[in-house]
C-alpha cells in the first residue's frame, strides 16, 4: 500500500471538535461530515484538499472526544494518510477502525512543511518529502493491520475474511 499527495500541516493537540465540529454531529453521512472537516482551524482545507493528500501534525492529534466522526471525516475528505509526532489512542484506534491509514514519526512532523509533496509505503514505513528529498522512517503496521486497512477499516475486513 502507498500513498502520494500534497501537505496539510497541523500543530500539536488538535482535537476531534476542530476535525469535525459537534455542531455538524447530527448526520453520519460521511460526505456531509467531510465538508465541514477542519473548518474552525483551516477554513480552506475542504476547498483545496484532494484526493491522496496528507495531513502532518505535531503531538497529540485527534485529542478530545472519541467521536469516530472525526477520522471518518478526514477520510472522506480525500486525505490518504496522517503523520504525526503522536496520536491520541483513542483515534488511533478509530482510525483503524474506518480504515485511515496514521502513521507516527516524530521527524517527519517536525520537517516536513505545509504544500511539500509527500510519498509513503505503508509496507516498509518510509516517508519520503518528494520536495526536498529527504526521507524518513515510521513504524509500519504489521501485515494484519496493513490487510484491515486495505479493506476499509475493521467491518468491510471482517466481512470478507469471517
């Protein structure tokens, strides 16, 4: 599995109300909650994001409440990967319950810069920034998870191995 696209670049601790606000909490349509993801801290993201970009982010992201709303809406939105220094364990584990792929590598978050074109293998955990060359090594998922990530996330996985 790989994943190519261009930058979103996030601090540390952004929360799940800032992904996805409450206020749009109301629907589980999944289209509907992507475009209202990121609006209170980047009001353009949904303008200009496109399909198999990244989202790069400090420590601590997806924060706060345990809403899956939140990395249904970054997957929906087109997002193909987020990097981050941490996750919060609580979307880590959502966001492999839907099928986002997340990977944590505290250098890339720290280098990599908003609008730099990023690649990743999933498989061996490198990332590499396209724009300056340089690349990076994250963890990657053992073959299990890398299987219920392909699938969609835990439910379609276990419809079509169980």
């Amino acid at each position: 599995m790989k994943a190519e696209g261009k930058v979103f670049r996030y601090g540390d601790n952004v929360d799940t109300d800032v992904i996805i606000p409450a206020r749009y909490l109301n629907t589980s349509d999944s289209r509907e909650l992507a475009s209202h993801c990121m609006e209170d801290i980047d009001p353009d993201f949904v303008k200009s994001v496109g399909k198999g970009d990244i989202i790069v982010a400090g420590r601590n992201f997806g924060c706060g409440s345990s809403r899956e709303h939140a990395p249904i809406a970054i997957k929906e939105s087109g997002v193909s990967c987020v990097i981050a220094s941490t996750f919060a364990r609580i979307f880590f584990r959502n966001s492999i319950n839907i099928g986002l792929p997340i990977l944590e590598c505290p250098e890339a978050s720290e280098e990599i810069k908003a609008g730099d074109k990023v690649s990743v293998d999933f498989t061996t955990g490198i990332i590499k920034d396209e724009t300056t060359g340089k690349e990076y090594r994250a963890e990657p998922f053992p073959p299990f998870m890398q299987d219920l990530i392909a699938a969609g996330g835990l439910a379609p996985y276990i419809k079509e191995n169980f």
